[in-house]
C-alpha cells in the first residue's frame, strides 16, 4: 500500500481501521520501516488530529505542519526522536498537504 492510498483510504474509516492500516503502511514501505511503535502512534496522533481536515478535502498549511514539527522538535528527547524520525514524520505530514 502506498501512502497516497493510505491517505485516500482514511477518510471514512473507524479510528481502529486507520491504526491498522497506518501498521501495514509502515511493514510494507521502506521509507517507514525504522518507526517505532511510540514513533507510529505519535504519527497517529497526528493523522487523528487532522482527519477532520482530511475527510473534507482540505490539506494542511505549511503553518501547521512547521508547528507540530516544532513541539515534535522541542519534544526529542522525551519521545526519543531521532533525526530521522522527524524527517519521515515531516514527509508524512507534508503528504497531507494536497
């Protein structure tokens, strides 16, 4: 499954499908493999944040996306964030823009 598909899929499904699908997205594709399961569950966080926004069509604004990567930075060390990380978390939400 490709992310795009992840995305499109999404938008009328029940939180514990979207988690489901987030876990299959994240085995299958490479770009995503080295996310832990608290790194999933963060990036989950934020597709549920956002997924009023995403049901209605509407992308996020790069205002958005540079806020949460800037608590996601200052947060670093709790969460145990490697660079890395942030970088695949930032693509991800930056696919959400449209």
């Amino acid at each position: 499954m490709e992310f795009e598909e992840f995305l499109d899929s999404i938008k009328d499904q029940p939180s514990y499908i979207i988690e489901r699908k987030l876990n299959s997205l994240v085995k299958k594709n490479y770009n995503f493999k080295n996310l832990s399961s608290d790194n999933k569950k963060l990036v989950l966080g934020l597709i549920k944040k956002y997924r009023p926004k995403i049901k209605r069509g509407i992308g996020l604004s790069d205002y958005l996306i540079r806020k949460d990567m800037y608590q996601l930075y200052q947060g670093r060390y709790e969460h145990d964030l490697t660079k890395r990380d942030r970088q695949q978390i930032k693509a991800i939400l930056e696919s959400l823009k449209k």
